[in-house]
C-alpha cells in the first residue's frame, strides 16, 4: 500500500487502462491516481445515465406515436390530411375543343345508306334512316346522305389538312369539324343530309331554308333522329342543321346521352 491509500497492483492496472481514459482526464496535469479514478467514474457514469434516458424516450416516442399506414407512409406531408379529390364527369376529361371522345365502329357493324355504298352507318340506324328516306320521298322530299361513317384517320385529314390548307387554328378548325377521335362519325350513328332538290346548299347553313330539313324536324324523331349540334348548343359547336344522329336504341342512346350527361326535356303532354 503506498501514501495515497492505492496498493500497487491495483496501481498498475489503473496504468494499464489509462489508454481508455479520455484525454482530458487522463492528461490534466498534478492529478492524484485517486482523483483520476474519480474522475473517471463520474465521466462514464453520466454516458450510461445519457444512453439509459436515450432508450427510455425512445422506447416512450414508439409508444405514444400513432402508428402511420400504407397510405399515410406514401405521402411526405401524412400528418395533414389530404382532401378526397371530387369525381367529375369522365366526359369533361376527354373534351377536346367542345367535342366528346368517341369510340370507332367495328367495320362489321357498318352497313351502306348510299346508291353505291360508299357512306355507311351501324346496321341498325342505317335502316332507319333508310326507311325515313323513303317516308320523306313519299311526301315529295328527297333527304340526301352526304358523309356517315368516318374514321379517325378520315377525320385526322379533315382536320389539320382542311385546316391548314385554310389557315385555321385547331380552335378556329373545331368550330367547323371534330378533332380526331371526336367526331360523331366515328361512332357510325351521325349522318349529315342534304335536300336532293336543292344541292348548293349542302353543309350550309342556309340548308335550314329547304324542305328536306322543314320534314326532318317535324319528323326525325319519329325514326329516332336528331339534330346534333342546333343554335347555341351546349358543346359551343357551329350551327349545323344538316348534322343528324341517330338515337333510337339502347346503345346509340347511351353513347351520345350518358357521355353529355343531359337531363331530360319536359314538353307539353
């Protein structure tokens, strides 16, 4: 045992461990072994005290933390709730310059309304149409067929080639024909008509002088038609009397009116 109280083994060991010391204990100068030890003591006490208080608030934070789901964990900004976006109507979404998006006939449910076949409409609406035909010419109108069926790629010339050839922005172009894929043509129900006896005004507006489009709207409906696009119509599309649709079964019906979403019109019982 020497003066300060330490035997020298237990010295020697305090030596050997001295490299384990921090630096600024085991350097200060004039310190006793037993105020190193001390010292030492107190510097690893408080680490481990630290570390206890570290685990425990750790495991207090897990605790009391809500756990956070699949959905929550998706989203950088979770805490905050998120408003649920508002459904809209499909067709709005797939509006192109006031035309709806529409969907092209299979080439086997076309069938011919003209002389040499060339301008043809889904089976069904085309013999309607040609049945009205026939009930028009009875009374001395003849309803002439001018375009029915059109094909998306049809309606891509029609579109930007017309357009450019006339200078026409696609907005100035919309206004007088469909963008490609939103053209009632494609759906193989529109067909525009014109008066058989007055061929100069074919595509015009003045064709809502003839007798042809006086018959059709005093009798179209009867065999399911309809003018497509009247003054001031919803869509913002021109003016065209000589554009008709067929609506007279479930899916022509379907087609035009679920896509627009109209209500029903009251008229006088």
């Amino acid at each position: 045992m020497n003066k300060a109280g330490f035997s020298e083994d237990s010295h020697n060991s305090f030596d050997d461990l001295s490299d384990d010391i921090p630096v600024a204990v085991r350097d200060t100068p004039g310190i006793t072994p037993k105020q190193r030890l001390q010292r030492l003591i107190f510097i690893f006490g408080g680490i481990s005290a630290f570390a206890v208080l570290a685990v425990v608030s750790g495991f207090i934070f897990f605790v009391t933390t809500p756990k956070r789901t699949a959905e929550s964990q998706s989203s950088p900004t979770s805490s905050v709730a998120t408003p649920t976006p508002t459904s809209s109507n499909s067709a709005d979404s797939e509006t192109v310059l006031g035309h709806l998006s529409y969907l092209e006939a299979p080439q086997s449910e076309l069938a011919p309304i003209s002389a040499d076949g060339r301008i043809r409409m889904r089976k069904t609406a085309a013999q309607r149409f040609q049945t009205m035909v026939q009930a028009a010419r009875r009374e001395g109108v003849i309803l002439q067929p001018i375009s029915g069926f059109r094909s998306v790629k049809e309606q891509e010339q029609l579109f930007f080639a017309v357009g450019a050839q006339r200078n026409q922005t696609p907005s100035q172009r919309a206004a007088l024909s469909a963008p490609p894929g939103h053209s009632e043509h494609h759906t193989g129900y529109a067909v525009d008509v014109g008066d058989g006896a007055a061929p100069t005004t074919n595509l015009q507006a003045i064709f809502e002088k003839t007798k042809a489009f006086a018959w059709l709207q005093a009798n179209a409906a009867r065999f399911g038609f309809e003018m497509s696009f009247p003054k001031d119509n919803v869509q913002g599309v021109s003016y065209e009397p000589w554009h008709w649709r067929f609506v007279g079964d479930r899916d022509s019906l379907e087609t035009f009116y679920k896509a627009r979403n109209l209500k029903p019109v009251k008229t006088q019982p």
